[in-house]
C-alpha cells in the first residue's frame, strides 16, 4: 500500500512540474510571437510611408513634365 501511495505522489510531482515546464515554455512562445508581430507591423508601416512619399513624387515629377 505504501508503494502505491509513494507512486502516486511521484507521479503528481512529475506532471506538477511538467505541467509548469510546458506553461513557461508556451507563455515564452507567445512573447515570441507578439515581438514578431510588432515587429512586421513596423515594417509594414515603413514601407506605406516610402510609398506614400515615392507616390508624392511621382505625382510631382509627372505633373512638371506635362507643363
């Protein structure tokens, strides 16, 4: 009977703490996964302010041309 109960109180402890393993390891990933995001979300942003600017320009360049 004890070596049952020993066995189940090895058991809990291991999926305790495996359980804890895997929660740390996803809420990283998640942290991940935002920094990411952010990340193209910047560059997302750069990139329509230089089309915004090119197409100011071309606008520009086009329209000196015709006069």
């Amino acid at each position: 009977m004890d070596a049952l109960i020993a066995s189940q109180t090895v058991f809990y402890i291991v999926s305790s703490v495996t359980m804890i393993v895997v929660g740390v390891l996803l809420v990283f990933a998640v942290y991940q996964v935002i920094r990411i995001l952010k990340n193209i979300l910047n560059i997302s942003q750069d990139i329509n302010k230089v089309y915004t600017t090119t197409k100011k320009k071309v606008k520009k360049m086009v329209s000196s041309v015709k006069m």
